[in-house]
C-alpha cells in the first residue's frame, strides 16, 4: 500500500483515518489482543491443512495423466478406424467385387462409350457452365 502513495501528500481524510485506527489498536487491552492473535494463527493452521491433499489428488499429478490418457484413446481409435485396423474382415470382404466390374465393363456391343460421350456434349457443356458459375439453374438471360 505504500508502494500506491509514493509522491502522493496523504488526503485529510486518509491521516484521520490512520490515527483513529492507531488510536482503536492502542485502546485494545493486552488479554483481547493475545486472543485475537491466538484466533488469526488457528485460522492460519486450519487453512494450511485443509490444502494439504494427498499426492494422488493433485492437479500437477492428474494434468499429464489426462493427457497420456487422450493421447491413447486417440491413438487407439484411429488404429481401429482405419482399414488396416479392420483385423476381423477378410480378405475376401476387402477385394473389390469383379462380378460388378464386369457388369459396367460389358455393354451389348453396339455403343462404344466414347461414342456415348459425344452424343451427350450438350449437356456436358450445360453441366460445366453450371458448376463453374456456383448456381446450377440459374436462367438464361432473355434476349
């Protein structure tokens, strides 16, 4: 407090306030005063112990714990999730199916796909503009 007041001329009110408190301090028989000081170093006990927690019970104990603890359920979920970490499945499950390759490989002869591809360039063309310009069925502007 006196480090605030530095440089500063103290108020009329701030030295009156002072020497009333003095004056309270010194009317305070020696008896009220040794029990007052009994009562502030018994607060000063009962606080200091009700800190004290066991080891196990303090945040410097469970901050890297929780952590380590995170770090493996992330490290497990991700092995789990990933394909490699599917141990269950077979190999067969993996493989992809060839009969429906086959079904889109095999056509009935008579179109071959680049030929497919060029009928359809109109829309092709349609389908570009409308990506490109964000609103796929934004109208044409009347001319």
């Amino acid at each position: 407090m006196d480090e605030d007041t530095q440089g500063l001329a103290p108020s009329a009110l701030e030295t009156r306030s002072r020497a009333l408190f003095q004056d309270s301090v010194d009317a305070v028989d020696m008896r009220v005063r040794s029990r007052l000081t009994q009562a502030r170093h018994a607060a000063l006990d009962a606080a200091a112990v009700s800190s004290r927690r066991p080891w196990f019970l303090r945040t410097r104990v469970w901050t890297p714990a929780v952590g380590v603890t995170a770090a493996a359920v992330l490290g497990v979920a991700l092995f789990f999730g990933s394909p490699i970490g599917h141990h269950g499945m077979s190999a067969a499950d993996m493989q992809p199916n060839l009969e429906d390759l086959d079904m889109v490989a095999s056509g009935d002869g008579s179109v071959d796909a680049l030929d497919m591809l060029q009928e359809d360039l109109d829309f092709y063309d349609f389908a570009d503009k409308a990506a490109n310009s964000g609103s796929p069925t934004s109208p044409s502007p009347a001319a």
